[in-house]
C-alpha cells in the first residue's frame, strides 16, 4: 500500500562525515513525502538542524559511565531501539553501518520480540576497515545476514563487502546524493578576498575530517608543484586527528601563506564558489560525497582511482583519476586543467550535469522509499 505513510527508525552517526550527512538528508526528504521518522543515536544529526514536525529524536543516553571501562554504547542503543519499536510502533528501521548498528539493531528486535524489518546501508569504513580485522570480520556479516535488506553506496563497496566478508545476503548498490538546493552555484560575496586570496589566484580546494585515509600530506606535496607554476592557493577545510602535522608540513615545505587551513565551516557552498578545483587524493573511500558537493556547485575534480570513486569521476570528463600516491601527475592534471579556461568551463558543466542525471536525489530517495515499503510489508 503505497499511500500509507511510514514509521521509520533511522540508526547513524550523526557526525561522521559522509554517512551523518547521507543518513541526515535522506531522512528529511522522507520527512517531506510524509514518512514519520526516528532518529535514535548519541546526538542531534548536525545537519538535520531545521526541524520537521515529521522527524523525531531518540537521544542515546549511557549510565554508570564509572563503572564500564568501556561504556556500553552498543548495547545503550539497542535498549533505546527496542524501547522506541515498541513505543512508536515504527514500520521497520534502517540502519547505517553494519557494525555496530545493525548488530544493535539485531539485539533490540530479540529484545522487543518484534518482527520489524531491517535495512543495513554500508557506507565503507565498517567493511573495508573493520572487515580486515578478523575478530570483527564474523561481526560485520553477522550484521549484514540479520538485516533483511542489505545497500552498499557503490558497486565498488558492493563487490569488497563480497570479497571480503562472504555474505549469503544479496546486496543492492544505491548511490549516494546530496541536497541540490542547497549546493548550488551561488554568489560567494567577498569571500575570496576575505581569506586573504588574490582576486587571480586559483583555488584548490580539499575538504574531509583529517584522518590519514585522506592522504592530505600527498596533496600538499601536489600542490608545492602546481604553487611553482601558477598563483594559486590551497583550501584545506576540516579538522581532525592529522591537522596539526599537516600545518607543521605547509610550514616546512615554505607553504604557510599559499595553504589555507579554514577548520570546519558552514558555508560550503560559497567557498566551492570560490574554488576551481577539488582534490581528494584518499587512500580509501567508498563514495567521495564531497566530490559530488564540489559538482554540484560546479567544480571537477582530481581524485584517485580507487574505491567508488571511478564511479564519479569520469577521467577526462569532469574530472580526472590518478593512481594512488602519485602526486605529479595529480599536479599535471590540475595544471592542464587550471591553464586551459575552455576545458575548465567544459569539465564544469559535466561535473553539474553528472550530479543531475546519476546521482539525482529524487530517483535516489524513490530506490529507497521502494526498499522501505517492501521492508514495511514483512512485519
Ligand atoms: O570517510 C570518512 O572519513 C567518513 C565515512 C563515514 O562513515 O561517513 O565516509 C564513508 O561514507 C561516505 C558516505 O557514504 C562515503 O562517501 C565515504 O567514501 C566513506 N569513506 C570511506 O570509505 C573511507
């Protein structure tokens, strides 16, 4: 029944990047087609701040902190799902993260005695970090079979969740997306000038949380070749466990003034507005969803054929894909790109067009809202 409008557990990290940002926005399109939807985690989802009198917070909330040496956040949830289940009556719950999410969302249904059905979204790090860890390989496809439904967010963490967890569970790829009205081309103001960039310079601009995975220093060593040839500056948005070394770095390599570190920011889209150029030189990445942000609003990309993301970039088309750790033919790239204003222009409208045909988030959200009501139908 298509008309009835669903009670939906959401399970996430609100603040963990990509997967916060896919699991928040998702959730507020539901919202907006009538679907009732809960989120049950740790905190308030950081960009699910405008509130819709369809969503609802479940925070988790963890006692005897003293006692534990570890407190029990797993099981604190699982409590709080079964609670929620049962209270709100929900439709099914979809869970993002094999582990520990769905293994909490396994535990509150035997709690609840429910029969709610479970969709698990894989977004990476649980498969191809924690995957690798034999004392947690067990747990992920334990996580993965107890779920009804599984998704991976690209066919590249589709077939590494095979290879290297064996799942017997059929596991369907949906793309991620992002808000188009909110990344859009839009008027930057006076920002270029405000952080103290020439009106000429080129701008590369690099967003993530700073964990090594990113592979930030290969992006500065990147950029201290293409700093040799044109005026350009270096936006690194974010913050995380490798800022600290990273500025030390800019330093050393004589960068300071040409390296921008802006921390965390709220205005994304303006500062895509001010940039030519995205990197993301990872070593991991299952999607990339910045890079679909930086297209969005009209930036291509330089990026590394790994992972999902040669699933974005179509090399020489809105962007370009170099092997991992090699970063002159990273600055190669960027400078033939940077030199050339028609092919720039030309890689810019690709990159907008490939946000609006592959990754259009209505045609995304709609793969969903159909797993939610075939997930909905089992209870
Ligand atoms: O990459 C991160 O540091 C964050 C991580 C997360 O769990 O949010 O991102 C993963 O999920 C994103 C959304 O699906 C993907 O766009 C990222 O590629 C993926 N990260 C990795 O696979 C390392």
């Amino acid at each position: 029944d298509y008309m009835k409008k669903l009670k939906v557990g959401v399970i996430c990290y609100p603040t963990l990047g990509g997967s916060g940002v896919v699991a928040t926005e998702l959730g507020m399109k539901m919202a907006e087609r009538g679907h009732e939807m809960h989120y049950i985690s740790s905190g308030r989802p950081f960009r699910l701040m405008d509130v819709h009198p369809n969503i609802h917070f479940h925070e988790v909330i963890i006692d005897g902190y003293a006692v534990f040496k570890y407190p029990p956040y797993d099981i604190a949830l699982a409590n709080r799902i079964a609670h929620v289940i049962q209270k709100e009556k929900l439709d099914l719950l979809h869970v993002h993260y094999a582990v520990p999410h769905a293994i909490s969302a396994a535990l509150a249904k035997d709690m609840a005695k429910s029969d709610i059905g479970v969709i698990t979204t894989l977004h990476g790090t649980d498969v191809t970090i924690l995957g690798h860890d034999p004392a947690l390989k067990n747990t992920v496809r334990y996580g993965i079979e107890k779920s009804d439904i599984a998704t991976a967010v690209s066919e590249s963490l589709r077939q590494e969740t095979f290879s290297l967890i064996e799942p017997e569970k059929e596991i369907l790829t949906i793309y991620n997306f992002i808000d188009e009205e909110k990344y859009k081309p839009v008027h930057p103001g006076s920002l270029k000038k405000d952080l103290g960039i020439n009106e000429n310079d080129k701008v590369i601009i690099h967003v993530s949380n700073f964990r090594s995975v990113k592979r930030i220093s290969d992006i500065i060593d990147s950029f201290k070749t293409i700093r040799k040839e044109i005026n350009s500056k270096l936006l690194l948005v974010g913050t995380g466990p490798e800022k600290i070394e990273m500025m030390e770095k800019a330093k050393r390599e004589g960068l300071a003034n040409d390296i921008i570190f802006t921390d965390k920011r709220d205005d994304l889209p303006e500062l895509l507005a001010i940039s030519d150029l995205m990197f993301l030189l990872s070593e991991k990445e299952a999607f990339g969803l910045v890079l679909l942000e930086g297209f969005a609003c009209g930036v291509p990309a330089i990026a590394t054929n790994i992972g999902g993301i040669p699933e974005v970039i179509e090399d020489g088309e809105n962007g370009y894909l170099v092997e991992l750790g090699d970063v002159e033919s990273a600055a190669d790239k960027a400078l033939w790109l940077l030199q050339d204003p028609v092919k720039h222009k030309l890689f810019q409208e690709n990159a907008m067009r490939t946000v609006h045909q592959k990754f259009d988030s209505a045609s995304i959200v709609a793969q969903y809202e159909e797993l939610y009501y075939k997930v909905a139908e089992l209870k």
